[in-house]
C-alpha cells in the first residue's frame, strides 16, 4: 500500500487555472458557447471567465507561449497562507509574495507563488472576490458543480512521477485517493470531497493533460457533446464513465495543445476516513474512446474497458446518476 502521509491540510480547493495562448478568440468562443462560461475580461492580452459567484475562475493569457500557466489552490485564511509559506520554505522552496497588482488580476485578498519540482507555477490564495451581480452562462446550462468542491481538477503530463510525489504528498499535503502502475503510473489527489482535484500521469511530457469542469445536469454534458462533434476533430475520447470518480464525460480538443474534460456526477468521497489504493480496472467502465491515441495504444486502453465489462465491473448503485434518476438518495 502506497503512503498517504499528507497531514497538512492548508489548501482546501482549486480555486483557479490559468493557461497560455496567442489563440484568445478561440478560447473564447469554445468558454462562452461550449462550455458556458461567463467571458468576464476581453483585454488585447487577456481573457477572463466566470463559473459561478467568484468574479473570475479561468484565465487565458497570450504572452507567447501555449500551455498551463499558473494553478490556484485556496485557503482558508491568512494564517493558513503563512504556514503554508513557511513550511515551504523550510523545505528549500523559493517562496514569493504575490504583489498587490497581482492579487488585483487574480482577484484575490492575497497570494504566495512558488513551483513544484517540474517548474510548474503553483500559487496559493485566500478569500476571493465575489461578483455583485449573477454568474450568466454563455450558453444555456444548469450551472457548474464548483462551492467547496473547486473549479474541478487538473492532471499533468509529468516526466517522472516518482520526482513529485513527495512535494504534492508530504509537503503540500495532498492525499492520494488511488493510483495505478499499469500501463503507466497514475496518482490521483484529493483535498476535499471531490475524488481527485489533481492528478499526475507518468508520459514522459511535462504538459497540462486535461482540466475538468463538472456540469449541474447529465443534458448540459450531452449537450455539450453534440456541439463538440460539429468542431473540425473536436472529440478527443468519446462519452465514457470512469472507475475511480464515476464521473460521466467526454473530453473535447482546444485550441491549446491539451484537452478539457466535460461531466457530471463525480463522485464526493469523506477524506476523513477514505483509503488509497491501487486499481487495476484500467479508468473507465464504458466508452472514452481516445481518438488522439495511436492505434496500439487505443486498442490497448480498449481491451482494458473490455476486460472490466466481462468481469462485470460496475459502479454501486447508491452514486449520483442513480440517485438523480430515482430520486433516492
């Protein structure tokens, strides 16, 4: 059984991302009318995004490059930010306040900045700006699941997982709600009730895989499914369910090189008493197709969601599409 020694319990959230692309009207256009995002800023370098009461949840910069930029993790309070800065610090990572001018683009009361072994840009924040007026999507959709749960989760291409593990683990206090070593090796974290808010995949790459965003209603995701599929390749995995969070989704393709997954009815665990463990079901039970694989490889993820539907591998029946259809709960 792998350890999961995360004790400090600091971060409560992922409170928001940011990425980087000269591709700001696309990004626009796929936030606003796919996703249903709020656009908040349309500035000549910037765009910004609502997903609920906070003024923003998603940002998109164009400085030249193409990627993950920043990831934002919340805390409670000022003194929590401070433990947090200390104990980085006394583990030999560079700690920098985050200046005023960047809380105001952040919209956050206060920020600390640091990176994680791989040179990731992780900035830790407390109390964020709510909005005055209603979060108004730009499609019709029934919200998005975030409050105490997060924006949603983020998993990385990471070259070596073995290098990370420690810092997200020990340090930053991110505890592991399951992992497999096969084909490759797959950690998934929790810091809240919602499976995993961050995940990391051994590929070789030091890229951003995917951010999640989960939906109020199973027909904004299907709906969102038929607008995907009218993009030029616009599909990266079918719809599918996965194993571990039960979540329902599909991922599309952006105009960045990584995806966004789409879905509903994630599974909300109790940190206080969840065990890690391995799995070796493969990550879904049906679909998720990955077009973007090479054919070895997509026939190898296929065979791994044949093999769980002959052993009848299925989810419990108390999950949340169950309870929504049937009204128990």
């Amino acid at each position: 059984m792998e350890s999961n020694t995360g004790l400090n319990t600091e971060l409560k959230s992922l409170g928001y991302i940011g990425v980087r692309s000269p591709k700001l009207d696309d990004w626009s256009h796929l936030a606003t009318k796919l996703l249903g995002m709020q656009q908040v800023d349309d500035s000549k370098a910037t765009r910004a995004f609502r997903m609920d009461d906070r003024k923003q949840r998603y940002i998109i910069t164009d400085d030249g490059a193409d990627g993950i930029g920043f990831m934002g993790w919340e805390v409670d309070n000022p003194g929590d930010l401070n433990a947090l800065a200390r104990r980085l610090e006394a583990a030999g990572i560079a700690v920098l306040q985050g200046s005023r001018a960047l809380a105001e683009q952040r919209r956050v009361t206060d920020l600390i900045v640091f990176t994680d072994p791989a040179g990731n840009r992780l900035e830790a924040f407390w109390k964020p700006e709510i909005a005055d007026t209603p979060f108004v999507p730009g499609r019709p959709i029934s919200g998005f699941n975030t409050g105490p749960l997060g924006m949603g989760h983020v998993v990385m291409n990471v070259a070596n997982v073995d290098l990370l593990l420690p810092f997200y683990r020990d340090l930053l206090g991110f505890r592991i709600s399951d992992y497999s070593l096969q084909p490759y090796k797959l950690y998934f974290f929790h810091i809240n009730g919602r499976h995993h808010s961050f995940a990391m995949v051994e590929t070789g790459k030091q890229t951003l895989h995917h951010f999640m965003v989960e939906l109020g209603s199973l027909d904004d995701v299907g709906q969102g499914y038929d607008l995907a599929q009218l993009q030029d390749n616009g599909i990266a995995y079918s719809l599918g369910r996965h194993t571990n969070d039960y979540m329902t989704s599909f991922y599309m393709r952006t105009p960045s090189e990584f995806f966004i997954e789409y879905g509903w009815g994630g599974r909300v665990i109790d940190p206080n008493t969840w065990q890690p463990h391995e799995t070796f079901d493969g990550p879904s039970f049906w679909g998720h197709e990955r077009f973007n694989l090479p054919p070895d490889q997509r026939s190898q993820m296929r065979q791994l969601r044949l093999d769980a539907a002959a052993r009848g591998i299925r989810a419990p029946v108390n999950c949340a599409w169950f309870e929504a259809v049937t009204g128990r709960g």
